[in-house]
C-alpha cells in the first residue's frame, strides 16, 4: 500500500498544473460555468468557447498529454496515471478539454477495432480533428438501453441508418457520432445492437439544439434519415455493440472533472473565512463549519474511489463494480455540494452568472440546477445501485 | 378539533385553483420570468378584482377581513400555478406592516389602494450579509432639522421594480443592542436618491438591490415607532416566511402531480416506471412530506388567525418546508429523468421556485434560533 | 379549521393527567423502559408490572376510559376524540395500558361479529378480564401474510386449528389470540383466510417465549396443535379475515403511544440545560439546540396527522391512507429521535438500565435497541410506502 | 500509488481470518460479553502467541515493528469476528502512550511484558463531562512532598477490571490553558485507593468507573512531561478512535455479508427477498458505504504509518465510519426483520458494537472541530 504520488509523478503534476495556468485565457475562471458531476454546464460543449477549447485542445496534443492512456504503439504512453493526473489537475482548473474522443473512443477503437479504423481515427484524435459524440439514448431508450430503435441496414458496403438520438452531448460541436444502432430486428436488443461511426456532416443527418435548465445548449435531438454509412465504419463484431458499450464505460467513468470537487470546496472554504452572515464570519458558523467538513470527507472518499480505479486500470484490471460505484458517489456527491453550496451562500445562492454580485459568477446557483443530471445522466442512481447489488453482490435479479 | 377547511375556504380553494388555471398559464408564467420587472398588470387587476389583495385587510379599509388560514389556502393555490405576482411583497410586506405599525392616516392612505389594485408595496430588508436578524440591519437613516436622511444598500428586494412604495428598514440610532434602533420608513419608489438594479436570480423571482442615496424622508415617512420596530419587522419576516412555505406547499402538490401521472405513463424495461419500488418509494416519501408540509403551513396559519403565539409554529413551516421544498422538486427530477433536464419541460420552473423559497425571508438560522428559544433552550 | 382542544377536551385531558400522576406507582418512570414506536418496551408485555398493569387498567375501567370510543349501545361514548386524549396522556406518562383488546378487538368485535360474540367479550374487555394477542404473523408469512399456513378444518360445531404465530407480543400475558387462520386451503389467502378467537388455555395451545434485543420477553412463539375452537368464535363472516384485518388496521395505528415522543423530547431538552459537555452547556451546542428542533418539527406533524385522523375517525371516515403515512411517520421517528438521543448523551447513551450512571435509567441505549422495531413491525415502513403509492396515488402494482 | 495489500498484510488478514473463525466463535463473545470482566486469558494468551500486542511495538522492545496499516488489517478482522478482548486498551492506548511519552525504563519495563501478553493496560480519561476535550479533563493530581495525589473520578474507562496498569491523565497545574497542565499518571491497578466499578452499557463491551481516592503515586509513575501530555493525548485519542474506526468496518462487512445471504434465501410474495428494488439498494449503499469507510481508514492508517500529518484523516475515518457504522447495522436489521430482533439472533451483537464504537475516544465535535482546522476554518 502507497497512497501518494511518486516524485516523477508529482513532477510530472506540477508541469501539467503550470501548462494549465499558463495556457488558459485570462480571467477564464469568471466566463463560465461548471458543476462537478454534472452533464449540463461542460464548457466544451458550447458553441462560444469552441475556439478556446480548440486551442487549448491543439496545445494538450502538442504535449502529446491528450493520448498518455493508449498504447505506445499508437503513440501513447500507457499511463492511465498519467492521463489521470492530467485530467485531475484540467478539471480543478476547469479548463476546456476532456471530451470523449480520447477517453472513450480512442481507448475503444484500439481494443476492438480494425487497423484501418485505428489509423484513420487515432491521430485525428490526438490532435484534436476528430471530436465524438456518443450516440446511444433515444427518447424510449434511456435507462433501458434496450428498447433501442435506431436501424442500421445493410446495402451493399453500406448500412443506411435511420432513428432518431437525443440527449446527445457536444452534437454540434464534434465531427463524428459514436453510435448504437439495431443491426438485427429479429434479435433481442444485445445481441442485434452495433457500434458505427457516423460522420455528422452525413447526408440525412439533422442536428437540433436542446436547450438545458441551466439554459445552456449541450444536448441535442439528432435525426438519422436514410443516412448511408460505409460498413468500414462498424467499430468491433456487428451484433456486438452492447459489449463494446459496456467495454467503453470503465474509461467513461474516469473522464469525470475529478479535480473539480475539491476547487468547489477550496472555493468555499475561502467564501466562509472572507464573508459574514449575522455578523459573525461564516467560518464561525458550526452549520457552516460540519457541512463544510462533511464534504470535505465525502471529496475525500470520492478521490480514494477515483485513483483507486486508476490504479486498477493502471494495473490490468477492470473497474466494473468499482467503476459503479465511483458513478453513483460522484454524482451524489455532485447534488450534495451543490445543496451544501446554497445552504452557505443563502440568497446569494440565488443569483445567476449575469448579476454582479453573484459570488463565484453564479457557478452556485447553476451549479444547483445542474447538479440534478448527474444521477439522471449516463445510467441512473438506481441502475448503478441494481448492478452493485446483482453483479456485485450476487442478489437475483427482479 | 377538525382539520378541515369550512365551505367558505373550500370555495376560495375551488375558485382560486380554477382561476388561475384559466388566467395563469404556464406561458404567461414563462414570460413574466424571462422579462424584468416581470409583472403582468393584466392579472394583478383580474387578482385584485377578486379581492384577494384585501383578504387579509378588515373591511374598514375595504378589505375582506379574512384570516391566514384563508391566505394560506390562496397561497398553497398561487403556488401551485407558480403565479407571478407581486403578492407576498404587497399583501404581507406591505400591507401587514402598515397595519401593525402604521398610524391611521397612513393605513387610511394606503390599504384601500392595496386592496383596489392600484398600489404595490414591497420591503427592503436584508443587507450585504444576505440575513435578516437584527446585527444584519445597518442601512443608516440620519436625522437632519426636520428630516431623515437614508444612505446604503439594500439587496434582495422583492418586487422592487414594481413596487410603488418601499417599506425601508433603517438604523436611526440607540445602538445598546442590535435589536433597538431600527425604524420603517415608507418611501415612494420615485423618491429622488431611490437607484433600483435588478439581481439576476436563476430562480427567476424578481429580486433587486436597491441603493438609497441621501434620499430625503419626512416624519411622516415614518411607520411606528422611531428606532422599535424590530418586533414588528420580526413578525413580518415571520409571516411573510409562512407566506413562502404555503406557495411552497403548492410548488409540491403540483410537482407530485406531475411526476405520478409522469411515472404511470413512462414504460422503461417493458413496464411503466411508477411499478418499480424504488420509484413508487420516492414518489410516496414526496407525498408524506406534502402532507406534513400542509399541516405545518395550516397550523402556524391557524396560530396567526387566531391570535396564539406563533414563532415557533412559522419557523417550523419555514424550516420543514423549504427543505421538503427542495427535495421534492429534486427528486421530481430524478423520476422524470433527462426530458425534465430541457428548458422546454416544466418541472426546473417549479424547482427553481422551490430553492428561491427556502433561504430568503428568515434562513435557517433564524428560525432554528426561534424555535429553540420557543422550546426554551 | 380549528386545531385547538374544546374547553371540555382541555378539562378531561387534565382530569386524565391527574388521575394518571395520582395512580400510577410512585417512582414508576424509573422502574420501566419505553420508546415511543418501539414493539420491544411496552410494560404491559411484561410479566414482571402485569400486577401493576392489571390495577391499573381496572382503575382507568372504574372511570368508563377503557371503552370511550366504543357506541353508546355498548357502553362507551362514541367517541373517538376522547379515548385519544387518554391514550396521549396515559403514554406521555409511560403508563401500563393500552393493548389490543379495547383498541382493536372491541371495535372490530362492534363492526363484524355476532352480537353474541359482542355479548361474550365486550364485558370482559371493558374491565380488563379478556387481554387478546394478536395471532397474525407466521415464521413465513411477516409482511407476506398471504402466505399464511395456520389452518381451521371444520369439525362439527368446532374448528381444528394447526399452526405457527410468531411475534405473539403479549401472548404470555393475555388470555385470547385474535387469530387469522386459513378456513380454504384450496383458495387463495385473501378469500380464505378468516379471524378466530382462540382461548389460550384451550388445549393444544402452547407459548414459547422470546426474548427481544432489549432482553425483554415480549414476544412469543405460539404452536396450535389440533387446538378445538367453537364457530361461534369465527369474527365476521368466514373466508373474510383479510378484510376484517384490514378493517382493525385503522384503529390499530391510533394505539401508538402518541405521547410518548413529546416526553422524549421534552426530557431531553431539560437534559441539554442541564448538563455540560467541553464545558459547556449542552443547550448551548449548535449540533444539540439544531438536533433538538428537528425533533421537535417532526414530532409536531406526526401529532397533526395523529390527531388529524382522530378527527377523520371521529367524523365517521376511515383513515386508510392516513393510517399508512401515521404509520410509516412515527417509525421513522422513532428511529431518528433514538439517533438524536444516543448523539446527544454521547457515551452516557451507552448505558444501560442497571446502570446508577445510566440517564433516564437506560432508556435511551435500549431505545436505540428497540426503535428498529418499529419500521419492521406491524407492516414494515416499505409496505407502508408501497400502500401509499399504489392505494393512495394509484401507482401501477409491481 | 497502490491501494492494495502487501502479500505480508494479505498474509496478516488471511492467518486473522482464519485464527478468528476457529478461536473466537459466537458463543464466545455471547458469554464474555455476559460476564464481568468479560476477558478471556485463553484467548489474550493465543492473540499474544500470534505477535498481535506486539505489531505495533519495534523490535528492541520484542515486539514486530509493523505500523498502522498492518495493525487496521487486523483491526477490521477483530471487528468482524467481535473479537471480545482488550486489544485497542492494550496496544494503543497502553502501549503507544508509552512508546511515545514513556523513558526508557518505563518502555524496558512494560512493553515487552505486553507483547508477551503478560500485561494489559488502558487508560482513564474521560470524565463526568462525557467528552475528551481538555477542558473536561479535571481530575486533580496534587504534589505533597515527592509524592502525587489523585482524586476523582473517572468514567467510560474500558477494560479497567482486567487491566494490570491505567493510564490516568490528571490535571497538575498551569491554568494558563485547557491544553497546559495535564499529566499522565502510570497507575497499578492494584493501588490503594483505586476503585472499579462496572458501568454495564447496552454495547456490552466493557466500560468502568474509577474512583481514585487519595491515590499516592511516585514521580516515576509520571509517564512524560508534567503538565505537557496534552500534544500525547490528543495523538492517542486520534489513534485509538481510528481502531475503533478500522473494528467497525470489519463490523459492516460481516453485517453485509449475512445480510445479502438472508436476502438471497428468505422469500416473501413468492420470490427471494434480495430481488426488490428496495432490499437491493438498501445493500447496494451499505456496501459502498463500506468501501468509503475501508478507504478513510486506511488512508489514515498510511499517514500514520508513514509519519505524515493524520489527525485530519484519522477524524474523517472516526466519523464517518461512526455514522456508517450505525446506519449498516441499522439497515441490516431493516432488512432481517422481526427475525434479527431476538436475542438468539447475532445481529444485535454487531448493532451494539458499531453504537459502542462511535461516541468514544473523540465524539463528533472533537473530531469535527480537528479537521475544521485542519481545513483552515
């Protein structure tokens, strides 16, 4: 057992934390909103900060830092402690980057697909051409992946695909969909369900915003009409797409804003020493002081989850109940500190990124809106507590 | 004993709910939230008309001389249509502290156009601290010859935009406690000096900061008592936080509407989603928790009807509500899942109503301190 | 609306207060332990204050108190409202009374029997002669009574009763089981099952005690071996028990011991000023002065609903769905006040009645103990919830 | 970075596993945990025969020179198996006081006896106030001539009838402050003046009050700085109350472990009990809970063992694992049923230690306010 980083490592942060400081626009901090653990305030996924995302993105290539998890042969270094740290220390700073080009696509397609899907995707990842949205919820197809209607039909080298996607992340910002669809009606859904690429500037491919309670457009509604597909682009075995989804998702679970948690929590610390509420600081307040502690242990427990899970994949293994569970806490988490956060703040908590006199540019208040689709999001609380209890604790299934 | 509601509050209840479902729709909920100051005078005449601005008010002053347990059953109803009107801000901020404190000239003067319609008040409280106990209150009014003159910031001012009058809570001297040395003033929002700035929520309620800049008040201006009125505002705070939990009470009961007839009609793995336990079990702790929000809100609205000590029932409302508030919007959420993620559902306005609710007009701390006083700890 | 007591209820309900300070034992609050929506501290369970309890319980009949609620016709005095006012009174005094038999037994004796049946036992039951236990649970059937087993085969005039209950509080103490056996083993449970009066001195009736986590001996296990009951002794129609049982439900949720918490509280709050812990004031320690409020916020809706379904009874309606969340609300109290209790004495929580140092003589540590059987007794606080979705807002069953 | 354990702890845990099975069955803690003093010498001798006394102690005082983590592995094993013995007394509260305030002498002459498991130890501190903060510490220890002479009480003093010396923290002087003046004391149990008396708890673990009537003690018998122990004491607070901590996840996982068995078996509405939602997320949150409290306390365990600052992490562990704790026995019950409500059940065994576990040796507001500061609140 050793639970600290080792000196190369530690070098390694401090070199990502200077590059992130450095390269961020100034004053980047108060131009946007984001919520740990939620899915509505990421700000790659918005239109207005695409370029600086781009730029930034360009740069975390340049360093190679976007590809440290893949394989050495495919240019990378292996590292999911690496990778890790990079995208620990990208999130306290909440800087434009992640995105699940690399951290679920890319691992994906080295596992399971064709050399020549690997090379032609791999290094339009890596600097940052390539951009992926995940194509699996449909408007019946949400926490039951299965009720999946979007066909995918074969036609010579093709396979003409029609359904419609929604909840669809970064849509209109990225390049390529990363796609569930039925390749066979006949079968039950996960054994007729395949994973293809489909380029979004597609003919028949119609994109529409969907704008979220935090009134910022990350989703979409994506409309897939007669959309002809070379069959090259199926990603692994047809028929196997629920697998290789279910492969996926050890990656998804760490491409969290692992570092996010904890800068809220610096950020209210701070709040509680400088501010006064009935005339006493806020850090004097015993409310203020447990809830504030109280987060401070779940961050805590959240972070041991988070690395050990990098650790196991550091090693070989495969996270999947871990990989649940990490799920369920840093949502929880997520709503938890969003509610501790507007507890603290009071009527401040309130105020939106517009008002000058929000604390944090609103981040609180926004925070507290987004904070509901995290166990909403990417399967439910309680489909991550039905998995740990069937798959991990061996209790029949309804 | 009996927990009903007599024939008349049930004809309030029915009319109410029915006009408000006719004459405030979702849209014209979305509208008014989307623009500033957010008030539809259309639908505060159509109010008036139906002398709900009076219903607190005694029939002197051309009121309906009705009690809180009536105001709280139009509440619980306004909230649940997430009706936005000035109503809280002028019925209870306005109007009760003028009849509490105010002389008769002033009431004389001002709750019969309350009542009419043609008069929207509202109070401007809390401070940079974003509390309202008594330390928190520091807005400075100087006396100079014949006249008081306010300098400061107030924020979180409700209704401010609207409002015609603004009931100003100042320090006018006696600094032996934090209690002593508060004073109403009433000044028109036209008063020279009078900055109003809008605040921005995501709750979307209608707060502003209000900046006082060597505004000039008579001694007329004054509503009771120089440098006492700290009992007065508490009772206001009090009553205007029961206020908010009753609309909470509605924010509740149409939530939980919402989301059951979401929950029999949503199938997901081949059956409807309100089957599942883990659904069913959510949906029935929002229930117990409404019916335990309502008995609060109805007992502490009783108490104020009829003349009990009522402290410590509000806080308990407050309190309670506000956190079941919350939670219930919340897990509204939870069930509907990502469609009520969308700015085009309507279950965020009733959550962001919810959360605007709990901390303003008496937080946590407030209430808790008042209740533990009343159980004398 | 009016929630106040009417000057008459105000002057009963002192009456009651003195006669209860006046008869009951001197220095009886030391000698017993009870928490309130515990199944595992009720004094009348005990052999050891069955002496007292009987005394006692004659006194309360000597003042007409034992059947209230009961019709005029037989004795009582229709009123619902009053015979709550005893039960808050006598169990904010922690008195030894209560039981089934003028709760339960009686009304539903009134509701569905025989009038000779009602001529039997309603005498009996008013003074105190005729205890009942109720004989539902089985080693199989707990929140799934329909997968009772007990049977009654016909026999002449006589039922033939074989089985198992379990959970028998009180059957040691008692003389009668109000028993739900199966009179159609070829039906399903709800259309065959039917209540029966069972003497426990009939033969064949054998009582085993149990004894409960607070190392009280409340409960039993009770075995009918070929046990000769006459028809005459069948409650309501035959093959109608589940209805009959269902029917007692709504009176069986008002013999909580609705004072009970209020003294808790109220105890603890003395507690708290009067004792210091780091030096100061417990009252004066924001964790307790909060802890205790919260307790007292969720102490007053459970008396509104309690007194709420007073009135409802009072007015002739039928409280099911009321009952339920009554129900489901002071089990859950009890589990919370226990927590606050134990969080609140810190390691004088931990001591137990025989303890000189122990406060409230131990009964916060065994209150602790016994709190988790309310959620778990009597239908648990999961079939409450499913009651309440499903009956209450029409959610499709599983 | 690696969470798992070396093969040395995989041994630890596997060979503690095992030992425990076979040594410390049920009925053995049922029995001990009826009688007064509750100790088993067959058991303490075989625990000493394995090395345990010694894990923490170094090798020139023969004990095996492990550290914290080495010494949690087992802790957790004891605590599943509810080892009933006076281990955390012993090594922590004796034996570490010792090796980090006791001089030479003292260490020559005690630890090995207790690695030998020749000697038991424990240690007086709290008192009347409850707590382990400073300031309730205020038994007076008076100079008169070259002798010490205690007098009060002391209570919630566990394992004090079995123990061969008490470690009595005593107040002699310098007020300056709560922390200033407090003095450790090494007392034979045997001294003239000492008196034990049982305070039977509900957890039935083993917890006593000590009269201390004019105790005569000898400098010698002062184990580290007069009027200086306060920076020891808090450091063995710190580290008893992560033992206790480490015991009660072992407490959990055995309660999950029957649990999830019972929920497979046992069938109501014609299917096992551990298919409904409700049952399968009940367990579901118990067993995260688990893996975050595990991972609280062997972090702190790592800091320990490694010298890093700990009281933050070592409080962290305390109370969420105290509150975890609880909240898994409790839910265990929920689960079980009526079944797990007799004393013929074992369930209740693990109920009382994971109460007993969680108001000692540093309450919530002790261990709350460390890590506030830790924070920099």
């Amino acid at each position: 057992m050793n639970l600290d980083f080792t000196r190369e490592e530690l070098d390694f942060r401090q070199e990502v934390e200077e590059f992130t400081r450095r390269e961020l626009p100034p004053n980047w901090d108060n131009q946007i909103v984001f919520w740990p653990g939620g899915y509505g305030t990421i700000p790659i996924f918005e239109t207005e900060f695409q370029e600086v995302a781009k730029e930034f993105s360009l740069k975390l290539s340049g360093k190679g830092w976007a590809r440290l998890a893949w394989p050495e042969k495919y240019g990378g270094e292996a590292s999911v402690m690496k990778a890790a740290i990079v995208g620990n220390v990208l999130s306290y700073n909440r800087a434009p980057a992640g995105g699940v080009a690399s951290s679920i696509v890319a691992p994906s397609l080295i596992l399971v697909a064709s050399e020549e899907l690997k090379k032609e995707f791999l290094p339009k990842i890596a600097d940052g051409r390539a951009g992926f949205w995940l194509a699996y919820s449909e408007p019946n197809a949400g926490s039951d992946l299965a009720a999946l209607k979007t066909t995918a039909v074969e036609d010579g080298d093709d396979y003409i695909i029609n359904g419609q996607k929604i909840w669809s992340s970064g849509a209109h910002v990225t390049e390529y969909a990363w796609a569930l669809v039925r390749t066979d009606p006949d079968a039950p859904a996960h054994k007729s369900a395949t994973l293809i690429i489909i380029p979004n500037n597609a003919s028949g491919v119609t994109i529409k915003p969907i704008v979220n309670i935090c009134d910022i457009h990350s989703f979409n509604e994506v409309f897939f009409d007669d959309v002809r597909v070379p069959k090259k682009y199926v990603v692994g075995e047809v028929n196997q797409g629920f697998y290789n989804v279910m492969l996926a998702l050890q990656f998804e679970r760490l491409t969290i804003g692992s570092g996010s948690f904890r800068r809220v929590l610096d950020e209210l610390i701070q709040y509680a020493r400088e501010n006064v509420r009935n005339g006493r600081p806020l850090s004097e307040n015993n409310q203020v002081r447990r809830a504030l502690v109280d987060m401070a242990i779940e961050i805590e427990i959240f972070e041991n989850f988070y690395w050990q899970s990098v650790c196991m994949l550091e090693k070989g293994k495969v996270p999947e109940i871990e990989a649940s569970a990490l799920k369920l806490v840093f949502t929880e988490l997520s709503v938890k500190l969003a509610n501790t956060a507007v507890d603290i703040l009071g009527p401040y908590g309130l105020l939106d990124k517009d008002s000058t006199r929000a604390p944090f540019g609103g981040r609180v208040g926004i925070g507290y809106l987004d904070s509901i689709s995290g166990p909403i999001g990417a399967g439910t609380s309680e489909i991550q507590k039905s998995i740990l209890a069937t798959r991990g604790l061996g209790l029949p299934r309804q | 004993m009996d927990f009903e509601l007599n024939e008349d509050q049930r004809i309030l209840q029915k009319s109410a709910r029915d006009f408000l479902k006719k004459e405030c729709p979702k849209d014209l909920v979305r509208n008014l939230a989307d623009t500033d100051p957010g008030h539809s005078t259309e639908l505060w005449q159509k109010i008036a008309a139906l002398g709900w601005m009076g219903l607190l008010v005694p029939e002197n002053y051309d009121g309906i001389g009705w009690s809180f347990v009536e105001q709280a059953v139009l509440l619980e109803e306004m909230g649940y249509a997430l009706c936005p009107a000035p109503f809280i801000s002028t019925t209870i901020l306005g109007a009760q502290t003028l009849l509490m404190s105010g002389n008769e000239d002033q009431k004389r003067g001002i709750l019969p156009n309350i009542v009419a319609g043609d008069l929207i008040l509202t109070m401007a409280l809390t401070e940079s601290d974003g509390g309202c106990e008594p330390s928190a209150l520091n807005l400075m009014a100087v006396r100079e010859g014949d006249k008081w003159v306010l300098n400061g910031i107030k924020l979180f001012v409700p209704d401010a935009l609207t409002a015609d009058y603004i009931l100003c809570v100042a320090r006018t001297g006696d600094n032996s406690s934090p209690e002593k040395g508060l004073t109403i003033f009433l000044v028109k929002t036209k008063t020279k000096g009078v900055n109003i700035a809008p605040l921005k929520t995501i709750s979307k309620d209608k707060q502003y900061e209000i900046n006082f800049n060597n505004v000039c008040l008579k001694p007329e201006n004054i509503i009771g008592p120089v440098a006492g009125a700290w009992p007065a505002i508490n009772a206001i705070i009090n009553m205007a936080g029961l206020a908010r939990a009753a609309e909470t009470v509605g924010v509740m009961r149409a939530v939980l509407e919402m989301t059951v007839a979401y929950a029999k009609e949503r199938v997901q793995f081949g059956r409807p989603i309100g089957s599942f336990q883990a659904i069913q079990h959510y949906l029935a702790d929002m229930w117990v928790d409404i019916l335990g929000a309502r008995s609060l809100v109805m007992k502490a609205a009783w108490k104020l009807a009829t003349g009990r000590p009522s402290d410590k029932a509000t806080g308990m409302a407050k309190i309670m509500v506000g956190k079941a508030g919350r939670k219930t919007t919340t897990t509204g959420h939870r069930i509907f899942g990502a469609i009520s993620f969308t700015m085009e559902h309507d279950l965020h306005l009733y959550h962001r109503r919810s959360l605007a609710n709990d901390p303003t007009l008496g937080n946590s701390d407030f209430h808790y301190e008042q209740i533990a006083a009343g159980l004398e700890l």
